[in-house]
C-alpha cells in the first residue's frame, strides 16, 4: 500500500467515526425527546388528549361540557381579554386547569400567560394596601 492509498484509507476511517458520531448523537436526542414525551404523557403527533373524568372537580349541573363527551382535550383557541392577542389553550394546559388544579369544567382561558401574572400582581397589590388600611383602622388591643 502506498502512501497516497493509505491516506486514502484514513481519511474514510475519519468519515466513518464522524458518522458513527453523528448517528449516535442523532440516537440520543430521539431517545431524550422520546423520554421527554412518555414523561409528559402525550402521545408523539397527537394533538389531543385523554380526559381522566375521575379526576374531574365535582360539578353540580345537568348539563356535561363537551370535551368530557369527546373524551379528549383539544386546542381551543381564544383572544386574551386585557391585550387582545389571540392564543391557544393547549390540551396540556387544559388538562392541568382541570384535572390536577380541579377548575370548574364550564371555563375557559381568558386571558394569555402575561396578562394573568399582570392581573395576579395587581389583585396581590390592592390585597395588600386593603389590608394595611384595616390595620390602621383598627385600635390596638394594648
């Protein structure tokens, strides 16, 4: 083997090793995103979710929401009522607003994720002042 052949032979070995690296590195971002799915639960390419009706909030109407017919969460969008930006109630955040937070199952998203923690500070703020003035109201006991 001459010289020319063997760096011939070298550089495919190094091509080999990059793509060797290259799949495998290719192989552990699938199974990280794959782990990342089953963690969560949602199926790969499904824009829906199962509804775990036992895990509901009790309601006390006649009437049954839709998605509970359907069995399945699915992205609803709305409008942001402080902003107006239109947005998606994804079916993840649907399911945690029912099932683990135990939110009435007749609302829905009404505001987007910026104006709700404007709102939460806001509502914190005039708690806050509200409760000041009844202790400054309030003759101490001493």
């Amino acid at each position: 083997m001459c010289g020319r052949e063997k760096q011939q032979a070298e550089a495919w070995e190094d091509r080999c090793e990059a793509a060797q690296c290259r799949r495998l590195r290719l192989q552990a971002q699938k199974a990280a995103e794959h782990r990342r799915l089953r963690d969560y639960g949602v199926a790969r390419a499904r824009a829906e979710v199962a509804v775990v009706t036992s895990a509901l909030a009790p309601s006390n109407s006649y009437s049954i929401p839709d998605f509970v017919e359907r069995g399945t969460y699915r992205p609803e969008p709305f409008v942001c009522k402080d902003c107006g930006v239109a947005e998606v109630w994804t079916p993840l955040q649907q399911k945690w607003w029912y099932e683990t937070a135990k939110g009435d199952v007749f609302t829905k998203a009404a505001r987007c994720r910026a104006c709700r923690t404007r709102e939460r500070t806001r509502k914190s703020a005039a708690r806050r002042v509200h409760l000041e003035g009844l202790a400054r109201k309030k003759p101490s006991a001493t």
